[in-house]
C-alpha cells in the first residue's frame, strides 16, 4: 500500500488529505511484537484509514468508533452473505469454517438463536456451575502439582476450560482430551498450516459428535445443556434442526474455551513478571472479582473483529462504501486513554467493566459469566496451590499472529510441589469467592459531621453478618444502580452490623447525595462484600495516615493494633476540626498516640518528617484524597520505603457516568409484551431487580449502563436514559434502552420482554 485516506480529529490528517503513510496490517510483525503501541501510532497519527492488506479494509483505533460499529447491525454487518464469497466474515482474513450462529447472522436472524442460548449463561444459571468448575480445576491442578513444573497451557489453561465446558454441555469424558488440542489449533495455528489442517480434522470429528449427542438427547434427555437446547422450538413450534444445533453448540465450544485459555495464560505470565501484583492477590484473594475486568480489557483474547458496511456511510470521518471491510479492534479500543486513563498501566483495583473483550451490541459474549468463573477459579487455585510459581520466559511460544486472537502456546513454569487434594470434596466448595448481592437494611443513621453520615447496616431478619476484618469495606450498589464503596468503620466483633460512613459531596457524580439523601432506618440497600483489598500485615508497629474521610479504614486498623498490643502513631487531618468525622472515638481510643492535624490550624502533614521518625519495620498505611496518597507515594519512593506503604484509593465512580438527581426518581408501571405481564416500579428500586424477579434467562452484566448487555427494544413509553453508551440520537429515538439503570418519563413503558 502507498497511499491512505485518514481521518481524525484536530491535528491528525483528516480523510480528504492525500499523504503517504505506513501500510497498516493487525497481522504484521510489528503489530504482533506490540499491537497496544501499534495501534497506539495510528491512533495519534492516523486513527481510522483505508489498506490494502489482506484484500483492502478500513481500520479503525478509537474507542467510540469500535462501540458505534459493533452496536450498529444496520449499518455494519456480521452476516456472511452480506459480505459476498466464501469463509467466515468476521475476522480479517477471512478464514474456513461452518457458518456459527449466532454470531454470523445480523438481528432479527440472530435473535432467535441468542434467545436460545440466553436462559444457560445468565449469572444464576452459572452460579450453579460453580462446584463443578471447583471440581474440574482441583482435578487438573492436582494431575501436576506434585511435580513441580507445568506447562500451564497443556496441563491447565486448554483442559480445563474444555473440560468444563464439554462436561457442561454433555459430551462424554472420553471426548475432553479430543476436542481440547483442535479448538486450541484453530486458534493458534496460521492459516494453510499443517497445524490448521489438523485443526480443521478435529473440528469435522466435533461437528459428528455433536450430531450423534443431539440424536442421543433427544430420545433420552439429562440435565446437561445439550438436552436442554435440543428440546427448545423455534417460534413457528418446529425444533431447531440439526445444523443449527451443531452451528450454536460449535460455537459455545470454540466460544468458551480457548479465549479462555488465552486470558488466563495471559494473566498468569504477568504475575510471575509481576510478583507485587501476585503478592497484593494472595494478600487480597476478593481483589481479583475487581481485577478480572482489567485483565480481561489489557489482555483480550480476541484482538479483532470485522464487520461488511451495508450502506455508503462514514466512520470517524472517513468515507466508507458499501461492501467495505472494516476492522474492529477490541485491544486499540481496551487501550483508548479517552476512556482509559493510562491504559497501558494495568491496575489490579481499576473499575474497567467499560473493556470491549467481550464485545458490545447484539452479538456480545453470552458466555461472559462462564468465561469470569473459570478464570477466577483457575488463578485462585494456581495462587493458593503454587503461589511462589516462576514461569520460565525462555520457555514462552506465543501465538505465530496476535492479529485476531492473542495467546500463548506454551507456558512453563516451575513451583514448589504441593499436595493433591480429593477433588470430589474439593468440588463442592469454589475456592475462588462467588459473593453477590446481599440486601441489607439501614438499621441506623447518624451525622457524624455536617457532611459525614454513619450508617449501621442489618440483615432484614436480625442474622449476623458475614466477618470481615481491618481495611475491609462494601460496595453498595444505590437504588440507581450506582455502585459505591465504603470503608468498614465498626467492630469485627459486632456480628450483627456493619458501620459505614459517607463524605457528601454535592459537586461529585452523585453517589454521596444519593446515600444521603437515602438515609432513614427501614431502607434497604443491595451490599456485595466485605472485600478487603487493604488488610492490615503483621508488623512490629505502624504509622496510620488519615486524611478526611479516609479516618474509616483506619479507625478499625487502629482499633485491632491496639487489641493486638502492637504499638501504633495515628495522624488524622482534615480541612477543619468541624469536618473531621469519630474525633472523639479515635481520641478515646488511641489516646497520646494520635495526632489531629486540622488544616485551618496546623496547614499540611510534614510526610517526609513522619516517615523520618518511622523504624525500619513500621508498616505505613494511609487512606485520604489523591493528592495526599501521591505526595506520600513520593517520598516513600525516594527514601527507599515504598515497600512498606499499603494505601487504598476509591473511586467515586466513572468519569463518564451519566449524571442525574435521585429525587427526581417517579414510580412507573412497565409491560412486558412477550409475557403479558405488567409490574411496578417503585420509585426506590431499580427496573432490572423488578424484571429479574418474573423474568427467566434475563440478559446483564455490569449493571452500570456501561456494558450493552441489558440493551432491551422499547415499544412504548418514554425511556429516561441513565447508561453512558446510546448516542444522542439513539436516546431521542427511545426504541431501546439499558434496564440496569433506565427508568420511565413517561407512566408506563411498554418492552420486548
């Protein structure tokens, strides 16, 4: 290629300049060496252009153009006839294959296909899963664990995700160890290799076995998934024929294990280059429910997709015909720092639920729920069970191409040998931790400050509490599905409630007024936790830094020191004395051993004089505004003691969060057109918690209006949008909406449910 049209906005060349610039290929050697950077250049210089790789395509490198096209169906299809001639059209080159339902076909084809598959994968019907996956993985861990060594993509990341998933399905175990090298060969293998050949063997074997389960199941069905799908009609009352049964099962099959593979091979050679972050997960094992999205958005197993435009339209600004491929990359848009501020950092507590991996629009991953568990239950086994693994890099063999899915082929590692476990017992308790939403009720509420207020927290019927220990806190999801995380600020040994407290902040994104505005005893609130990414480490003594709200973790870290008999200093500031939250409880409880620092008073914190009067062992915990954080994070990094600083930072929520008032909430009376059922909504629950109560197999994830998952067709009614992903148009439009977050302007609405 000599030439590029270009489109982008402010300096970069725009789509009517005509200047040379380098051939763009996802499959190049210099993508493969380093796609993030690769499509980082472009991004800046040339963020959505034409090439003449692989037949001529457009790519794209943005955020919001990769989001526009995937949710766009009517403009940009995945069908293969819309894209002419033969092989698969979802992936640039276009590659062999059986035609897969339903990502190939375009709405309302797919519809009814998803709709099919729906009712297995929710997050319900996969939590039942979850001692069978524990069962699976405690089966393969201990088939190498006393040795020593492994090459984790034989011996865990490929078996298992199969195992689980054939097993899942119905396929006998005699067909594990057949099907899980093949799907793993189609992945990795270049195309018209001896590998891809071979691949191809095992996946004509896949397509008769399916058949023949499909004839079994329906002479004498179980309870496996097979059965469950070969016994579901269509609309017309007709069974779904057996080629479309094989196309939906195959692609369950491909679907869910080597991306799988992928991510959790992927994960693991970065802990082992990345002992802190290792370190900080066995530390901190409910750290990892966080920090799935992260490793999901920064290592995607699929890198790419494509879509065939159906109309002359535009992308970014760049003119685009119909009949034009177009490239869309998950991996450029995971790395997008308009959405992701410094994306190429992976940060084990960042809320990245906005990541692409899992694509968006009609065709995103229904197995997503699945995908999540085996890799939790994978790494917490691998973390509990050899945590001092060393993966040895001269051993590494990556995927040959990175272009459309990324991955490793081998993965050696060496460890300290373990024992085995009996994985039948093992089985019936995931090691990895499932925790969901718990509601709990406001037993009561107390100003603390002007702009603090305490909350205690019940169990609607009087039963104690899951334990929790010093550094733990909730994340309580608010009646308009913005989830916020607070500190617990109360005593372990009061099993029966939970202590909270909240800084109002009226110029934030809403979080803070919603609770406070919220607080009365007999309110309930939906609570996941405690999680506790700060534990509180042995050490001969501590230094506790407090700044502002940041008292609430402290406060119980101070406490249990004090019951330990470990000697501590609390320095505790804040803006006035006025505004600093449990002055008096602190004082009570620490005595000469704090010190209060009101800003008005005695100005900011000497940190560099404090950590000069720390012994080498203190342990050094801090909790308070950014700024503070990262002025300690400084010193402590020139003086040599940033392996003793333990900080937490919470978010207050998305900076793309759609902003609204709460108050403003209005009840409304919601039909579902398919059931003929009509609910309310009362002004203080979310719509999707109503739903979800009458309505099987319902399709979420995130529940924040981020993710596309929910995205449900409105018939009538006015939708208020509160999610941050439908365009200005589309909002107008009111044909659709998230009901993890939406509600209703007008009385009633009227949906495709």
């Amino acid at each position: 290629m000599t030439e590029q049209q270009r489109t982008a906005p402010a300096a970069a060349p725009t789509a009517t300049e005509d200047r040379p610039a380098a051939p763009f290929d996802h499959h190049s050697a210099e993508c493969n060496t380093d796609p993030v950077g690769y499509y980082r250049e472009f991004r800046q210089t040339c963020p959505v252009g034409r090439t003449d790789a692989h037949g001529g395509f457009v790519y794209t490198t943005r955020y919001a153009d990769v989001v526009r096209i995937a949710r766009d169906d009517d403009t940009f299809s995945s069908a293969r006839a819309t894209a002419g001639g033969d092989g698969t059209a979802i992936v640039i080159p276009r590659g062999p294959g059986l035609e897969q339902y339903p990502i190939e076909l375009d709405p309302p084809a797919a519809t009814g296909y998803r709709d099919l598959i729906n009712p297995l994968l929710t997050q319900d019907a996969v939590a039942e899963l979850a001692p069978m996956v524990a069962r699976h993985t405690t089966r393969v861990v201990d088939a190498f664990i006393a040795e020593g060594s492994v090459d984790f993509v034989r011996d865990l990341t490929n078996p298992l995700p199969a195992a689980v998933t054939l097993d899942w399905l119905g396929f006998p175990e005699s067909d594990w160890a057949k099907l899980a090298g093949p799907i793993h060969d189609i992945f990795a293998a270049l195309p018209g290799s001896e590998r891809a050949v071979r691949g191809a063997a095992g996946l004509a074997y896949l397509d008769q076995r399916i058949r023949e389960l499909i004839v079994e199941r329906r002479a004498a069905p179980t309870g496996d998934a097979v059965s469950y799908l070969a016994a579901q009609r269509r609309p017309d009352g007709e069974l779904f024929d057996a080629d479309e049964l094989v196309s939906v099962i195959g692609l369950l099959i491909a679907g869910g294990v080597d991306t799988t593979t992928s991510l959790t091979g992927s994960t693991l050679v970065h802990l082992s280059r990345h002992p802190e972050d290792r370190q900080r997960l066995i530390d901190s094992p409910d750290l990892l429910l966080t920090a799935t999205d992260e490793f999901l958005r920064v290592f995607a197993p699929s890198q790419s997709m494509a879509r065939t435009v159906r109309t002359d339209t535009e992308v970014g600004g760049c003119p685009v015909t119909a009949g034009e491929r177009v490239l869309i990359p998950w991996v450029a848009a995971n790395h997008d720092p308009a959405v992701f501020p410094d994306p190429e950092q992976l940060r084990l507590d960042r809320d990245a639920a906005r990541h692409l991996s899992f694509g968006i629009g009609s065709h995103r991953c229904a197995g997503a729920h699945l995908a999540r568990l085996m890799f939790r239950e994978m790494i917490t086994q691998v973390l509990t069970r050899l945590p001092d693994f060393r993966v040895v890099e001269e051993g590494l063999v990556a995927y040959p191409t990175r272009g459309n899915q990324s991955g490793w082929d081998a993965i050696p590692a060496v460890f300290t040998p373990g024992p085995r476990r009996d994985a039948d017992a093992a089985g019936t308790r995931p090691t990895a931790s499932l925790t969901g939403d718990r509601e709990l009720v406001m037993a009561a509420t107390t100003t603390a400050t002007d702009d603090v207020l305490e909350v205690r927290l019940a169990d609607p019927t009087g039963a104690e509490l899951p334990p929790w220990a010093p550094g733990a806190h909730l994340e309580v999801r608010l009646p308009s599905g913005r989830v916020r995380q607070y500190s617990l600020c109360g005593d372990p040994d009061d099993t029966r409630h939970y202590r909270i407290a909240a800084l109002r902040e009226p110029a934030g994104r809403g979080g803070s007024v919603e609770l406070h505005a919220l607080a009365r005893a007999g309110v309930t609130l939906a609570v996941r936790g405690p999680r506790n990414h700060f534990p509180l480490v042995d050490a001969p003594d501590y230094l506790f830094l407090a700044g502002g709200i940041g008292i609430t973790p402290i406060l119980a870290m101070a406490r249990e020191a004090d019951r330990r008999g470990v000697p501590f200093r609390l320095v505790y500031g804040g803006r006035s004395r006025a505004s600093m939250a449990f002055v008096d409880e602190v004082t009570a409880l620490a005595g000469d051993r704090v010190t209060l620092l009101p800003q008005d008073e005695a100005g900011l914190p000497d940190l560099g004089a404090l950590l000069d009067s720390t012994g080498p062992d203190t342990a050094v915990y801090c909790c308070g505004p950014t700024g503070m954080i990262d002025a300690l994070e400084r010193v402590c990094a020139a003086t040599g003691r940033s392996e003793r600083l333990h900080v937490e930072r919470f978010t207050a929520g998305d900076d793309l969060e759609v902003a609204f008032d709460p108050a403003a909430n209005t009840e409304f009376e919601v039909h579902l057109a398919r059931t003929g059922a009509t609910l309310r909504v009362p002004r203080d629950r979310r719509m999707i918690d109503v739903l979800r109560e009458v309505v099987p197999g319902l399709t979420y994830d995130c529940e924040k209006g981020y993710c596309g998952a929910c995205e449900t067709r409105v018939l009538a009614g006015t939708p208020e949008h509160r999610d941050s992903l439908l365009t200005e148009q589309e909002r107008t439009a009111g044909r659709s909406m998230m009901i993890c977050v939406g509600r209703c302007r007008s009385e009633r609405l009227v949906l495709d449910l």
